[in-house]
C-alpha cells in the first residue's frame, strides 16, 4: 500500500484567539486551524485516497506553560497541566475535531514528539485526557522517532537552556511538597520574564535571531533595550543566587553558553554531524522556528520550522512572516526521500490578522 509521512513541529496551541471575557489573548500564537484541517483533508483524499498517511508532530505541538493560570506562575503540577490542556482543546476544537476524525481510518496514525512547552505531556494523566479526547491510537514519544533511515527529534535536547531528561522530568515543591515539573531554565525564563511583558509587546518570543533584534535595539531604541538588559541582568542574579538550591543549578550558566544557545546555526551543525557519523539519511528536527533544507551527499537535513509568526531580523528577508511549513515523506521512492513543502491551502478574500 502507498504512503507518506507528514511532520510539522512548534504549533504551540494555546487555549485560543480570545478569552473567556471576549478580549483577544495575548498569549496565543496559533491561528490556522482551518488550515491545518485543509491540509489534513488534502492528504487523505483525491490522489492519496486509501494511502497510510501518518502526522507526526515534532515537539511544541502545544503550549502548556501558561503561567497566567498558576498559583505562583511558575510550578507546574499534573492537574495544572490538565487545566491547561483542557483549555487548549476547547480553545482550538476544530484543530481536535479534524485529528480525531483524521484517525477514525485506521490507515491513519499520529504520533506526537514531546517539546520543551508540551513537557507536561510527560505527566500520566495528560497522556491520557489527550489520547481520550483523539485516538487511543496515538502514540507519545519522549525525544525521538526513527524509522527507515529517519530520524526526528524536536531539537531542544541540544539547546541547554531548553534541555530536560524526560526520567526527571517532574520532581518535588521545596515550598509544598507537591511534584511539579521540572522545567529546563528555558521554560523558567519564558514564564517569569518573557510572558509578563507579552501584553505589551506580544512578538517579544518570537524574534529571530534574538542577538540581532538586540544589537538592532541598542543602536535604534537604545534607552528601553538597555533597560531591558539591565531587567534580564537582574533576572539572572536573582535566580542565580536564589534560595532554592535547585533554582539556582537552573541559572548555574556562563553568558558564553547562554550566546550558543542562541545561535540558530548550532542544531543545523548537530543534524549534519548526525548525518556524517550515522546510517540515517534523513535528520528532521524543529525548535528554532526557522524552516530550511540541507543537501549533504545524498542525505538531507529538513528544519520543519513553525506555523507561528516570525519577526525576522535578517537582512535577507526582514520583517513580520508566516509560512505554513512542513516535511513530506514519500514512500514512493526508494530510498524513502523527504521534501520541505509549504501549506498555501484554499484561496481566502481576507482573513483576520493576529494582532
């Protein structure tokens, strides 16, 4: 039987365009379900009617860091997480409605590749609200996934201010005793410093490449980026001579570490390595929301991007950017080859803009 493999990555589903008070959430950065149930539509008809399809979605499918709705801001529990969950869903239930119908055929599957803003995936419980609510079917993967000379991953594993172990990925309150999650410094940061400053500057989590936005702002608004340095600076400090012993291991980083980290060049550099010292020859990750395809010898390395905006800073393509970006997998050659491919999807007169 003929088949593909549809990957995409960093959704970050959030718990919908407005809150329950009508006002447009400031923290919500998905805005293309209908896309995305045209493009499930698309895959399972007409021409690949009756093929096996699988979705695989490479970390990030969801946003659950959402620090507005805990009790400190920052500790994750398991119900917290289902709370979240539950938002999302029913914040985006066109989204959940086409998954499930996608696998009432059972020559359809999804699996899910656990990202550094879905860690709460992790928790038992979250697992199954989510497979319930789609198909027990689905599968979970804490890192990875391979198969026929591919291999995906989110990417964050690599990046270490996003990197956790999923064998300790929850642990206990020093203040309650509660487990929460143990979320990588990454996670901290966007919580306690980024999400706070989201109403005002929505696309502050979205700049690409953050040195250059930096750089741009000393030069062009140089009184409130310095500030905002000085802010980051004492964030740091606070943290890194905390009173928790393990908030402070979280900060226990040199500025050197922090600047690779922020390089987007580096998970490209990882995934060729891979390339060169492995059988695979196909490297898919996601994570630095940049979208692009690497040719190396006969092996390929896809970055599937985000179906997030961008506020790119490069020179090359400056600028506000959505591009609805995926893998494909054929299966119609041998060896299996995938392709980057951009979702344009139904011709629409106009559409709402995010903010």
């Amino acid at each position: 039987m003929e088949a593909i493999k549809l990957v995409v990555s960093d959704l970050h589903l959030g718990s919908g365009r407005f809150t329950s008070e009508g006002i447009k959430n400031p923290y919500e950065d998905f805005f293309f379900d209908e896309s995305f149930v045209e493009l499930l539509e698309y895959y399972t008809s007409g021409k690949y009617d009756g093929y096996d399809v699988e979705l695989i979605i490479n970390g990030d499918f969801l946003n659950l860091l959402q620090a507005d709705i805990l009790k400190d801001g920052i500790t994750i529990t398991e119900p917290d997480s289902l709370v979240m969950l539950q938002r999302i869903m029913k914040g985006h239930s066109a989204f959940f409605d086409a998954l499930r119908q996608f696998m009432y055929a059972l020559n359809h599957h999804v699996s899910i590749i656990v990202g550094n803003h879905d860690q709460g995936l992790l928790w038992n419980k979250v697992e199954k609200l989510l497979k319930n609510a789609v198909s027990p079917r689905m599968d979970i993967y804490n890192r990875s996934k391979s198969f026929d000379g591919v291999y995906i991953e989110h990417g964050n594993d690599y990046d270490i201010l996003n990197s956790f172990s999923a064998r300790d990925y929850a642990q206990k309150s020093a203040k309650t005793n509660e487990t929460i999650l143990n979320i990588p410094w990454g996670s901290y940061f966007v919580m306690t410093f980024i999400y706070p400053r989201k109403r005002v500057t929505p696309y502050l989590d979205r700049i690409r490449p953050l040195r250059k936005y930096i750089r741009w702002g000393l030069f062009f608004d140089t009184a409130k980026t310095f500030g905002t340095l000085i802010m980051m600076v004492w964030f740091y400090l606070k943290n890194r001579f905390h009173p928790d012993p393990r908030v402070r291991k979280k900060f226990h980083i040199t500025l050197d570490r922090i600047m690779e980290s922020l390089k987007l060049s580096s998970l490209a550099e990882t995934a060729v390595s891979i390339l060169k010292h492995t059988h695979y020859r196909v490297v898919i990750f996601g994570h630095t929301h940049i979208a692009m395809q690497i040719d190396l010898h006969g092996k390929q390395y896809i970055n599937t991007g985000t179906w997030t905006e961008i506020v790119s800073m490069g020179i090359d393509n400056p600028g506000r950017h959505t591009k609805l970006t995926y893998a494909l997998i054929d299966y119609s050659t041998s060896p299996v080859r995938a392709s980057l491919r951009e979702w344009n999807g139904h011709y629409r007169i106009e559409h709402e803009l995010p903010r």
